[in-house]
C-alpha cells in the first residue's frame, strides 16, 4: 500500500461521517415514521450506499466529456439512485415516493455533501500532524506533477489514473455516498468555463470621403465613400459646426440605410444647417436594409472639415 497512513485516515473519517450522517437521518425520518427503530435506518441506509457504492463505481464516464453529456449522466446517475433509494426506503420506512424523493434529495445534496466537507476539511488539518507528513508530501508531489502534465482540466477528468488503488475505491466509496452530486456538478462547471467563449464580431467602419478639405456644391449630388466591415447598413449624416471643436452640431441626414458592402451612397445637399465647418458622419448596424435596424455598434466621422459651396 503506497499510502497507508492516508489511507487508514481516509477510512476512518469515511466510516465516522457515514455514522453520524445516519443517525441525524434517524431523526429526520421519524417526522415521517414515529414507530421505526435506529437498527431498521442503519440497515436500509447501509443496503442503499451498498447499492450507490456499486452503481457508482461501475457507472461509465461520458464518452465525450461535453456540457451535455456531464449533464445527462449528472441527470442519469440521480435518477438510478433515487430509484433504489426509493424501493429500499419504502420497504424498511413505509413512506409513500414523494416523501422518499423529499428525503432522497435531503440526504444526497444538502446532509451528506455538508458532512463531507467538514469531514475533507477535518482530513486536511489532520494530515499536517507529522504521522501523515511523509505521505502527504509525497502525494502532493504526484498531483503537481500529473497537473503540469495534463493540465488543471486535464488531470480534473482523469485523475484516477494517477491516484494509487486504495485511493481511486476509497474515492469511489466517498463519492458514491457524499459527494456524487458536488463532483459531477463541479466537472459541469468545469466544463462550461472551458468552453470556447462565442466571439463578438469586430466591427469597423472608417469614412474615405469627404474626409477634409473638399469642396462641394449646394443641389448637386455627391459621393460619400467608406470602408467597412462586420457591418450591414449605414446612416450617413452631415454635421454642421460653428466651431471646429465640433462640441455642439446640427444634424442632417444623408442617406437611410444603406447597404454597407456597396461601399458608398449618394447625396444631394438641400436642407441643412449653414455653418462654417462640416463633416460626415457614417453610423454602423449589424442588420441588413431590409431589416429593423437596432442600434449603433461602431460610427466614425469625417478626420478634418470641408467646405460647401452655398449659391449667392
């Protein structure tokens, strides 16, 4: 045995926990049956983890270890290990399967994983006395090293393989009656957070003209070009400034959406605010024309002021 010391803790503390976990059982079923006796609760409770003990140990793992398979073998195991509890617990307390299901869920996500993390934390303070300090650092040294080749999520779902045989029955036992429901949620969690994160488009839109220094006429169309990507549709604008701070504008529209792949659109310069400084300004959207737009996502102006050409 490479770790007889830890092994003997484990067991211990296991055994102990189990003990005190069924006698506040004891307690809690006799809301339900006031005549049933401790022996009856330790036995049937001892049939049942018996059970749990080998349907979790020969359970298959996921094939794939995705979200949706951790899920639905989360989803089977619990609906396995009801049922047993159930047709053992209707035998030895006489309770209809509703109450069973009430106690079931008790016991396997509230009572139990709350023992067990007294017990991991009680383990943990124990294992620093110097009896269990040789095994204890040897031990660590093995998962750090399994971690550095695997990786944290990699040695996460296949740490068996580096734990020696009394560890992997001995978490086998623990799991099946403490902490069943706590890893597979936690591998689930695992999981989702290693997924890859679904990317936010990158969103561009930059005006090519008139970007400064142009001249154009009153009445008479004109171009307005740019250069896009990740975009659907475009307002364009003309911005009118007393100022070239352009703090405070008047606006005016050009051109109502736009196809943004084509590039440009033309305009004519009717009804504006005159001002001595103008500029364009091209507000992105994701939709298409023909869609309901919904708000901007990316907008850019003109770099420097050009001038219109207003009839005397």
């Amino acid at each position: 045995m490479q770790y007889p010391y830890l092994t003997f803790l484990e067991t211990i503390t296991i055994v102990l926990t189990l003990f005190i976990g069924i006698i506040i059982f004891y307690f809690l079923i006799k809301i339900f049956n006031k005549t049933v006796k401790f022996l009856t609760v330790l036995k049937a409770i001892l049939l049942y983890e018996l059970c749990a003990i080998i349907i979790y140990s020969i359970y298959p793992a996921p094939i794939f270890p995705s979200l949706k398979f951790l899920v639905l073998k989360l989803i089977i195991l619990g609906v396995v290990l009801f049922l047993t509890f159930y047709f053992i617990t209707r035998k030895h307390f006489l309770i209809n399967w509703k109450k069973s299901l009430a106690l079931f869920f008790l016991i396997s996500f509230i009572l139990f994983p709350l023992l067990d993390y007294f017990r991991v934390n009680l383990e943990f303070k124990l294992m620093n006395l110097s009896v269990f300090a040789e095994e204890n650092t040897r031990l660590e040294n093995q998962i750090n090293q399994a971690i550095k080749e695997k990786g944290f999520i990699g040695y996460m779902f296949s740490v068996e393989q580096y734990m020696p045989l009394s560890t992997r029955i001995l978490g086998k036992v623990e799991g099946a009656i403490f902490s069943w429901p706590g890893d597979a949620l936690r591998q689930i969690i695992i999981q989702k957070s290693n997924e890859p994160v679904e990317k936010i488009p990158e969103y561009y839109v930059k005006v090519i003209s008139p970007n400064g220094g142009e001249k154009i006429e009153i009445n008479q169309p004109f171009n307005i070009k740019w250069d896009s990507k990740n975009i659907g549709s475009v307002n364009v604008s003309l911005l009118s400034s007393n100022d070239l701070s352009f703090d405070n504008v008047y606006i005016s529209r050009v051109c109502s959406k736009a196809d943004a792949s084509l590039g440009s659109c033309q305009g004519t310069l009717r009804d504006f605010h005159t001002a001595p400084y103008y500029k364009i300004r091209i507000e992105g959207y994701r939709e298409k024309p023909s869609e309901d737009l919904s708000y901007t996502v990316i907008t850019d102006e003109s770099d420097n002021y050009f001038n219109i050409l207003i009839e005397q």
